[in-house]
C-alpha cells in the first residue's frame, strides 16, 4: 500500500523536480558543455525537461501568424489557434537559422476546427524577429 501511495505522489509532483543537469567547463579556452563535470572548475546548469515547444503568445508567434496569412489560404484567419510553438537551428546554404515551428488549428470551411498543422518562419539569428528571408535557400 505503501509503494502505491508513494507512486502516486510522485506522479502528482510537478514536473520542474525531474530536471537534468548540464556542465560548462573551458576546455582549452573555448566553452564546452557535457553531462559530467569536466574538470573542477565548472557550472552546473539546470535543464528542465519539457514535452513541446513553449505555447505562451509572443511577438514572434504573431508575427509568423501574419506572415503565414498572408503566404497561405486560411479559410478562416481569425479562427486560427496556435496550439504549439518550438524554436530549433536549421542549417543551409546560407548558414545556421533559427526557425519558429508553430503548430496551428484553424476552422474549415464547415465551421470546425480541422487539426493541427505545422507551419515554419525562419528567424534571424539572435531569434528576435522574423528573417527577411523566409525560404530554405539551396
């Protein structure tokens, strides 16, 4: 009865506590990151461990929005629900990108919501706005 209790204690717990731990050492002047202590001079850096993008409205997210309005045919833009939001690098001809990945719902043209899609807008490369060049260059 016990083991039952505490498990289900633990499952209730709030995600924050299944944390991982990161450590940044200078390995030869160039910072260096690894799942283990590199030497005895290092910073230990919490990463919380997540199951998506962050969902929360920026300025980002919006501007992608209205980018992808105009880019492609909603049936209903104002129906439109960002149901999840990633940021990830991308590498091509032109370098390394930051790229938005919003997962977005809208209406069709019966009225419901017709499921997620994914939809992307590069960023520039501090990621703090939209790049002016928004296609994957070959």
């Amino acid at each position: 009865m016990k083991i039952i209790l505490s498990s289900i204690i633990l499952m209730l717990l709030p995600s924050p506590l299944f944390a991982n731990s990161v450590y940044q050492c200078t390995v030869d002047g160039v910072s260096t990151f690894s799942q283990t202590p590199c030497d005895d001079e290092y910073k230990q850096i919490d990463v919380m461990v997540g199951s998506g993008g962050d969902v929360k409205e920026s300025d980002n997210n919006a501007e992608c929005v209205d980018y992808l309005i105009s880019q492609h045919k909603f049936n209903n833009p104002d129906s439109i629900l960002i149901e999840s939001s990633q940021k990830i690098w991308m590498t091509d001809d032109s370098g390394a990108r930051q790229v938005l990945i919003l997962g977005i719902n809208s209406k069709n043209i019966h009225g419901m919501y017709a499921g997620t899609k994914s939809y992307r807008c590069f960023l520039n490369h501090d990621g703090s706005q939209l790049s002016k060049i928004q296609y994957l260059i070959k």
